[in-house]
C-alpha cells in the first residue's frame, strides 16, 4: 500500500443483516429466522472493506454516534488496519444503522436511521481538508443519504479538489426524498466537476426520468468526465466523450447483493489506477463484485490476482451485454 490514500468522504454505517427473509412480519406477530449479523457498512463501509483487498490504502471522513454500533465501527476499521483518525464520534448521537432483509435469491429490503449523519456536512469535511489533500482520489459518496452533503453542499470540496489535481468520484447512492427537480439540478451542477461518475441502472434512469438506460447515459455523458453504469447482472458501461464500452455481467448465483455495488466502484477505481482500458476495468469491477455477493459465508474480499483468475475462469459464463 505505498501509492496515495483514496479519501472517502460520506455514509460510514453499520448494518445489520437478517437473512433469509421469505415474508415480512404482519403486525404483532413474530417470524424466526436463521441468521442475524452485525457488519461495516455504507458505501464508506463497503469500499474500505474491498480496498483492503485490493491493496489501496484508505482515509475514511464521516461522522458516528457515541454508541454501541459506533464502537463497533471504529473497531472494525481498526482490525482492518484502515484509517480513523478522520471519522469523528458524536457525543449524545446515535450511529446511523442499516436493517437489511435479505431474500433467498440475494434481493434486499433496507430500513435505515440516519443518526450521526445528521451532522455530516461540508464543516465535517473542511477540519480534515489536509488529510484529504494527501489522497489520490476523493470519492464522494451517498450525498442522498446525508442531508448536509448534497450534491450543491459538496460542489466547494469537488472544485478544491480538482484544482489540486485529485480525480474527483461521485456516486450518490439511492434518494429516497423521491427523485425531484432539486436532486436532478444539483446533480447535475455538481456532474461538471466529477472525474468518474458510478451510479447504477435504476438510479441513473430515476435521476434523468427517462424510460431506460440509454436514454439516461444520453442525458448525462459529457457532464462528468467518465459515466460508469452499473447494471448489476447485465454488466456495466462506461461513456467518456464519444467512447462508449459496454462489458456482460458474470453469471452467478447471488447470495446477497448488498454493497455490489460499493466493491464495483472500487474494484473500478483500482483497474483505473492500474491504466487499464476501459473494458478491463468494467471486466475486474463486476468480477469483484459478482465473488463478493456469491458468497455464502461471512464475505472475503479478494486481491487483484485472485479477481483476475476469476475473469479468465468465468470468460464463458457471462450475460450478454444489450
């Protein structure tokens, strides 16, 4: 891990896992089922977790509660040896947590509490300006989720960034204020100021309200400097000027698909510092992500060469790309 740090700035959580659910609860009764686990999570969570694997180094800036889930956070960055020197424990807050129901075939219902995050905004970012300075990267990350990081909010920290020559990464994650005018303008105001932009297929089309996804990346390619969308088991594609590079997803059997896409983004962001073409760097990041939600057990996540071994296994097994 000697290359500079990828500074992550946004929804550092942890979630808790009920799997499998096969039906919800009506209310006052009570449903048994097999496995319950406590896990690091937000797309923070997820890419510190994958970069450990991939071998980048990573400062992680958010905020958590002075709790019991809060504690845990802070231990489990500790134990992966990751930075957290930047993540700052609120007095008297709660940490923001995830209750993920997950299905027998990997789908995922998520309920969350925003807590800590509450307090994640632009001052948050600014006291740990000088450690973000020292990065490579600044991926911004689940600006839906954080009321006080927007996409406007995070506009000043983007342009600081790129005048710095740092690659600037958004992926904004899921609305759930519902999609409206203020998101879409202030995406896209802050789109002009993103080196790579990674959301996924359902995202993309809600932002631009468009009926499907190439109408979508028609919207937006242009704005930011590299459009990445992830299409789960269809695969992905990348559009950057008058490139476009489309790649099938791998065919496997999912076994949880929480944070797939957070491990793409940074299985993307690593092939990208490697200087592999487009196509290879779609190729590792669905890999990444097809080993990680294959799995069973509690995760692994995978070095480049055992990704790669998977790629050149799997070349055959793969969706066809349309």
């Amino acid at each position: 891990m000697s290359e500079a740090p990828l500074a992550i700035v946004g929804n550092l959580n942890a979630d808790l896992w009920v799997s499998p659910v096969e039906r919800f609860p009506r209310w006052d009764e009570e449903v048994v089922v097999r496995s319950a686990r406590l896990a690091l999570a937000g797309t923070a969570g997820y890419v510190v977790l994958a970069c450990r694997g991939l071998g980048i180094e990573t400062v992680t800036v958010s905020t958590v509660g002075d709790d019991v889930f809060g504690r845990f956070v802070l231990s489990e960055l500790e134990r992966l040896g990751a930075r957290a020197d930047c993540v700052e424990v609120l007095e008297g807050w709660e940490t923001s947590l995830g209750m993920v129901f997950v299905g027998g075939d990997g789908r995922r219902s998520i309920l969350s509490t925003l807590g800590a995050h509450e307090r994640m905004g632009l001052e948050v970012v600014e006291r740990h300006d000088a450690e973000i300075a020292s990065c490579r990267e600044v991926f911004v990350c689940g600006s839906y989720l954080l009321p006080h990081l927007s996409p406007s909010s995070v506009l000043p920290c983007a342009r600081r960034a790129r005048a710095r020559g740092q690659v600037t990464v958004f992926d904004p994650s899921w609305d759930p204020s519902g999609w409206g005018e203020r998101t879409r303008r202030t995406t896209y105001e802050l789109l002009h100021e993103v080196d790579v932009y990674l959301p996924n297929e359902e995202e993309l089309t809600r932002l631009t309200g468009r009926s499907s996804w190439r109408e979508a990346l028609e919207e937006v390619r242009g704005m930011a400097g590299e459009v990445v969308l992830k299409r789960g088991a269809e695969g992905a594609v990348y559009a950057s000027g008058s490139e476009l590079v489309e790649v099938p997803g791998f065919r496997v059997e999912a076994v949880n698909t929480i944070g797939a896409g957070d491990v793409f983004d940074a299985g993307y962001l690593y092939a990208r510092r490697m200087g592999w073409p487009p196509e290879r760097r779609l190729e590792l990041a669905s890999a990444l992500a097809a080993i990680v939600i294959s799995q069973a057990a509690e995760r692994a996540y995978p070095d480049p060469a055992t990704v790669l071994e998977f790629v050149d296994r799997n070349r055959g097994n793969r969706s066809r790309a349309h």
